[in-house]
C-alpha cells in the first residue's frame, strides 16, 4: 500500500491539482471525501469544501449504491494495488454520465484509502450500446426480415429525405417484374407517376420531424410500363446504425382501387343519365375516372347524331402526356360513319368490338398514331341510353 501524507510538499498538490482527470481520496470505511483535484471540482460542480461534507455515494445514482459497496468491499481486501472499473456517476446539477474508475488503494495519514482517477466515457459508451443494441435488435428479427423482404409480397425499400433509393427488396423483381438494381442509385420520383407525387412528396417531406408517416395510394409503373397502384409507410431510422434512412413499406393496392373505381364510375354514370345535367361535361368527368385504372391509357365517347347519319367524338381522356398526343395526332377525325373504325364498327353491331396490334390494323383508321404512342388493344362496347 502506497503511503501518503500533508506534510508532503506543496509540489506534491500542484502535482495533484494539475492532472487533467477528475481525482480524489477517499476513506475506505465512511467513503468520506478526503481530497479533490481541481478538476474533479470542475467536472463535478461541488466545491472543494462541499465535497469534504460528502460520501462518494453522494455521486452516485441512488440506486447504484448497492454496486458502489459491493466494489468498496471488494477494494478492502483486493491484493493487487490497481483496479479499473466502469460506474455511473452524477453531477451536482442531476446529470448522469459514465465514468471509468481507475484506483488504488493508500495510506492517507493514517486512514486506510483510495486514490482514485476518473475518466468519463459517456459519449463513447452510449454509442456502443446503441450499436450493440442495434445489432442485437438486427439479429433477433433478421430470420424474419430476410423472409419477409426475399418470399412477401411488400416491397420494402431504404431511401433518404429527397426520396433516393439505398436499398431495394429482392420483391421488386416478383412484385414489378423488376431488378432491385433498376434502382438504387436513382430517386423514387423519376418513377412514380407525375400527377401523384405531390402528394407522395409532402409525406416524405414529414419524415424531417417525424418518426413515421403514411401515404395513400398513388401510380408506379411495372417492367411493362403498366401504372399499378400502391401505398406505403415511412419509419424514421435516419439515426438507426446500420440503416441510417428511411424505411419503405409498400403494398399493392390495384385490385383494391380497381374495384372502387368502377364503382364509383358505374354511379356516377348512372346518375349522370338520371340527372338533368349537363351531358359532356359529365361524360368528361366520367372518363377521367376512368383512364384511373391501369391499363387503360386513352378513353372516348362517341354519341349518335340526331339524325343517326354519323358519330361525333363527344369526350376524351388520356391516362399521361405519352397517350395524349393520340389525340392531338388524330383531333381531324371526330365524326364516324357507320362503316368507319372502332367506334363505327360497335355503331353497326351493336356489341362489345375489340381489335388488338391497333398499330397494324388497316379497319383501324388512327393505327398510325396508335403505333406512336404504343396504343396495342383497342375495346369498344355500345350503351344505351332510356328517357
């Protein structure tokens, strides 16, 4: 046991006090304060005369205290002359922070003690437990992750805040018909489509501040440039080890859509015909529902002339800009005769037409546009109309 006492020299304080790390002596039975450092003072917030008042419990979280005996029992009879520990300990304004003990026991005139050095590592500590808790939280759940993210139906996906894809599911091959490769890398909005991703973009926008946010459903477009519909739910992990992002969840939801729109476009048909309004602009209203679902890219109404002597293009549709210049290619042909493409075709037969490969179809008097614009399968079907 090291031997120390006041009479040392005054260079023996300064010695003490200059040493930049919290230290102090301690009484080994009342762990009563016996000296400080300058820089304990500092660290802690007590002065020198409140912590000769003190225990060394008094630093300490109440509920370590029962720790912080069992380490000075153990301290008593230890026969080695150094110890090093990590322990909690708290400062005078309430704050916790971790500390690495370093100790050795000494005679202190006359009273057998502690000198004691301490090293605060909160910083450090608290980012290895967050790691550790990380990776423990990654591998209890990685056998189900791995099943959901390789055999679901999700597509689960990491971005950041400006939408860039990090990480893409292997689902997005069986989902999409496409590789995960086709995005990483690239931003989410250079896919989805156009007219939903103000909305798509104003949830993302609330990942900024908030842990978690939903967004309903909007169009992305498969291998085949097909317009599905999904939804999806953000969860904040930007400051997750390991992810560092946003995480994706998205659901399919075009059966679901599909469905509704039908619905929804068979009543408002009907009660467009029950209802003295304004018939175009309800058929208008109509077929904008309408070129909603997937495949469907361009729509049109065709009505009889009163005198039955020809058709007139009434109201059009168009699912994108792309199918738009459909119309603007063919807007010379508004008016059919009976004998004239598609629409003259279901006038004549009074049944449900459909032609496929329009681009290549001489009856079809817009193939070339159609071509164009990647138009394939042409459907028409007659409706009638009581009064």
């Amino acid at each position: 046991m090291l031997s120390v006492t006041t009479e040392r020299s005054d260079f023996d304080r300064a010695i003490f006090d200059l040493v930049p790390l919290p230290m102090w002596i301690y009484d080994l039975d009342t762990l009563r304060f016996l000296a400080v450092n300058k820089e304990a003072i500092h660290h802690y917030g007590y002065s020198e005369e409140e912590f000769k008042q003190m225990t060394i419990r008094d630093i300490r979280p109440q509920e370590d205290i029962p720790k912080l005996e069992e380490a000075v029992e153990r301290t008593k009879s230890r026969l080695k002359k150094f110890k090093k520990s990590i322990f909690r300990h708290q400062k005078r304004d309430g704050s916790i922070m971790y500390v690495q003990i370093k100790g050795n026991t000494i005679n202190f005139n006359g009273i057998q003690a502690e000198i004691v050095t301490a090293t605060e590592l909160t910083e450090l500590y608290e980012k290895e437990r967050n790691l550790d808790k990380a990776y423990k939280e990654l591998s209890f759940s990685e056998k189900r992750f791995r099943s959901l993210i390789e055999n679901g139906r999700d597509l689960v996906a990491i971005i950041d805040l400006d939408g860039k894809y990090k990480y893409v599911a292997p689902t997005s091959t069986t989902v999409l018909g496409m590789d995960p490769e086709a995005f990483v890398g690239k931003n989410a909005f250079e896919f989805i489509y156009e007219d939903d991703a103000r909305q798509v973009k104003a949830q993302l926008d609330k990942m900024k501040v908030s842990k978690s946010a939903s967004i309903g459903a909007y169009r992305f477009p498969d291998a085949n440039g097909d317009l599905r519909w999904f939804k999806t739910e953000l969860s904040n992990h930007l400051n997750t080890p390991l992810i560092e992002g946003i995480i994706a969840n998205t659901q399919e939801v075009t059966a679901e859509i599909k469905e509704k729109i039908v619905n929804d476009l068979f009543t408002e048909l009907t009660l467009t015909f029950a209802k003295s309004l304004s018939l175009i602009s309800s058929l208008d209203q109509a077929l904008q529902r309408l070129v909603l679902l997937p495949k469907i890219r361009v729509s049109e109404i065709w009505l009889v002339a009163p005198d039955h002597s020809e058709l007139h293009l009434v109201s059009k549709s168009s699912q994108q800009s792309k199918f738009a210049l459909f119309h603007q290619q063919t807007q010379e042909l508004t008016s059919f005769t009976e004998e004239d493409g598609l629409a003259g075709k279901v006038w004549k037969e009074k049944k449900v037409v459909i032609w496929d490969d329009l681009g290549a179809n001489k009856d079809f008097l817009r193939a070339e546009a159609a071509r164009a614009v990647g138009l394939s399968t042409g459907i028409g079907l007659p409706i009638y109309v009581w009064r």
